[in-house]
C-alpha cells in the first residue's frame, strides 16, 4: 500500500509532553528542524566570516554573495533608510532559505509547509511595519489607504479597497510560501509513489518527473525565501517613506 503523501507534513512530539497553563511546549520534529536550520546558519556564517581572505573560499564566497544580495535588494526597494534593518531582512531570507532546502533532503521535516509558521512571520512583520509607520509618521500614515490623483466620487470605494489589500497582507504573505511548498513536496512524493509502485521498467517515466521536480522544487524554495524577503522590504518602504 502506498504511502500517504501527507504523512510528511505531520507534527510528532519528541520526548516528553510538555505543557505550561494549559499550553503545549513540547519539543516536536518542527522544531528540530528549525533548530538544525538555525545551527547550520550559524555555522556557515561563522566559517564564512572567520577568515576575511582576499581571494575568497567556497562558504566565505557564499556568505558574501547572500550579504550583498540582500543589501541590494533593500537598497533597491526601501531605499537608504531601511539599511537599519538589514540584519532583519538578512535573517528572515536566509531562515527561510535554509528551511526550505533542509526539507528537500529525504527523511526531512518542510517547517514552511505550515501555515502556522508562515502565518506567525507573516503577522509579526505586518503588525511591526504597521507600528513601525504611525510611530514614524503619527496619523500621516493613513494617507496609505487614500492613493494621490484618484477623483472624489471614486476615493470611497478605492480606500476601502486599498484597506481590504493592506489587511490582506499578512494572509497572502503566509499563504503564498506555505502553498508553494506544500504542493511541490506533495507532487514529488505521489511522482516517488509511482516509481516505487511501477518499478524500474515501468517507473522510468515518473522517475524522470520526480528529478525535473526536485530540480523545480529547489528553485522554487530560493524564489519564496527571496519574495517573502522583497515583499517585507516592500512594506517596509511604505511604511519608512509613505510613497502612495
């Protein structure tokens, strides 16, 4: 009997239960993962920093190579201003990153294939960059729901509009990255049923899938790290410099 390809995306506990105020704490496979993912950051960044070489290594070119590249893309997006929170967006990319490559590795565990995951960064950034612009620009910052140039007799309908897509923000945030990456492990695991249940001389098709996919799955767990970090630099310019 095959296996259930949503077997993979289920939370088991290890060790004991525990619990505070009614409130489950206990270590799960979630959060292994996320601890291995966070271990294997710090790593990397400390090997990649720990020799400053003119002529850079393999980790300390990578290192610098996603330094860079997250410089830029704040620096394109939010401007000057927001470079104070680069070591933010820097962590955001590169935790993500790492999450969702570790779950390309058989026997792993997706942490971003959970809503509840993406959902809680979604809402932290959302709720951060929204104290983030009243404490900046006070009551100004509701100019964001009124668009400059539209007519009076269209200006009701299109705040209520622009309202209805900031508090959207958190949702489509969350749900974009969960989605994506629960739907290419899904597929890669029904395309390795089919090699496993065909065997090799009728499994030649399915498995020839199951590689495009993977190599399709890895470009796409770097794609959402990188539009989950663009989108929260692109909120973060609206909230730094009220461009609307």
């Amino acid at each position: 009997m095959a296996a259930n390809p949503m077997d993979q995306f289920k939370v088991h506990k290890i060790g004991p239960q525990i619990e505070i105020s009614g409130i489950d704490l206990s270590f799960t496979n979630a959060s292994l993962f996320m601890a291995i993912s966070a271990l294997l950051i710090a790593i990397t960044l400390m090997l990649g920093t720990r020799e400053k070489r003119i002529v850079p290594g393999k980790i300390q070119l990578i290192s610098e190579m996603i330094y860079n590249f997250i410089s830029k893309m704040i620096g394109d997006t939010a401007g000057k201003k927001a470079k104070p929170y680069f070591p933010f967006i820097f962590s955001l990319f590169i935790f993500i990153l790492f999450c969702n490559m570790i779950g390309m590795l058989p026997y792993s565990f997706t942490v971003t294939s959970h809503i509840i995951v993406t959902l809680t960064f979604a809402l932290f950034i959302f709720i951060s960059v929204t104290i983030l612009g009243f404490v900046i620009h006070g009551f100004k910052y509701l100019k964001i729901f009124v668009p400059s140039g539209v007519p009076l007799i269209l200006l009701p309908i299109i705040s209520v509009i622009e309202i209805i897509s900031y508090l959207s923000r958190p949702v489509s945030l969350s749900v974009r990255l969960f989605a994506n990456m629960m739907a290419g492990h899904t597929m890669l695991k029904v395309f390795g049923g089919f090699v496993v249940s065909l065997g090799l001389i009728g499994g030649w098709l399915p498995l020839s899938f199951s590689v495009a996919l993977t190599g399709l799955e890895i470009l796409v767990a770097f794609l959402q790290a990188y539009v989950f970090a663009i989108l929260t630099c692109i909120y973060l310019n609206d909230a730094l410099n009220l461009h609307h």
